[in-house]
C-alpha cells in the first residue's frame, strides 16, 4: 500500500489525536484497563485542542496517510527534554495503525523525523515488537529505567539510544 508522508499542520490535530486514540488500544490494550481507553476517548476535543499549536512547528510532526487520505501513522521529534539527555534530538513518539505493519511505513516514517542523526526515546520495557523495530534502526538501552505516571498504570519505560552520522540542532530539519 502507498502512503503519503509529510509535515502535520493544525488544521491536521482532529484527525491527528483520533488516530492516536485507536492506535493506543491496538498497542495498549492488553496492559492498560478499559477505563484508561474510555478517558482518551471522553477527551478528544481537550485534546485535539491541546495538539493544534503543537502542530504548528518546524520540527518534525509527520503524520503518514493512505491512499483515502485517513492518518495512519505518526512521528515527532525534538529537543531531548530529560535533563540527562544522552542526545540532543529526541524520538517524542512513532506509532502506525496495526493495518501499515510490516509496510515498511514505520522506517520511511522514523527516518523523515530523524534521518541519520543521533537520537534517543523511551518505550515501553514490555513492548517487544518496538523494541525489535527500535533496534533494527541501531537504538540500544542505555540502562535508564522510569515509570509512567498512575494513569498510565506505572508502566516501566526504558531509555533507548542510537549514534548518528551527524549531530541535530533545533531549528534544522533532519536528513
């Protein structure tokens, strides 16, 4: 299947965080209750409102389409926000709708929000497709370990880390 990558916009956050919405279930389901899902769901509009500046950016906020022009897949990236950040670019989050795996939409879409560069994200320490995923584009633990705050259940999240080609700075698109 073909999809279309480009940079989000506001006018983008609507369709952005329903897509988000369905895409936590498909992952998260098995390790989050029931009423986790119905809060997301009960806050799209809080939500969608909360996303739209965020779009409004030239860092990256890509979002991938389908041939129907439905949002299918996301990625953004930034500024490393932990104080001890073993990088200064930072993988926010990636997440495609269980229909593009296996596509190769997941790699076009890191590599868009990344390219080469050194970066660094968390995930989820029992999430062995992303972490495989994770490490097949050259991101390793770093040992560093958190919990996510209670209404995400104190999940444990671990630190992933990669070397890059070239070192990112704020306000340059990546490669």
């Amino acid at each position: 299947m073909d999809y279309t990558i480009r940079q989000a916009a506001p006018g983008d956050a609507d369709a952005l965080v329903r897509m988000h919405t369905a895409v936590h279930e498909e992952c998260y389901g098995h390790v989050l209750p029931a009423a986790f899902f119905a809060a997301r769901r009960a806050s799209i509009q809080e939500r969608t409102e909360r996303r739209r500046p965020y779009l409004d950016s030239s860092e990256p906020r890509i979002i991938a389409l389908d041939a129907s022009g439905e949002i299918v897949g996301f990625a953004d990236a930034g500024p490393g926000r932990d104080d001890d950040r073993p990088r200064d670019l930072e993988l926010y989050s990636l997440y495609t709708l269980a229909r593009a795996y296996g596509s190769g939409l997941g790699s076009a879409m890191l590599n868009t929000a990344l390219g080469n560069s050194a970066a660094y994200l968390w995930v989820l320490e029992d999430n062995p497709r992303a972490r495989a995923f994770y490490a097949k584009h050259g991101f390793r633990p770093d040992g560093e370990r958190k919990l996510l705050p209670a209404e995400w259940s104190d999940l444990p999240e671990i630190r992933l880390v990669r070397s890059g080609a070239r070192r990112w700075k704020p306000g340059r698109e990546p490669s």
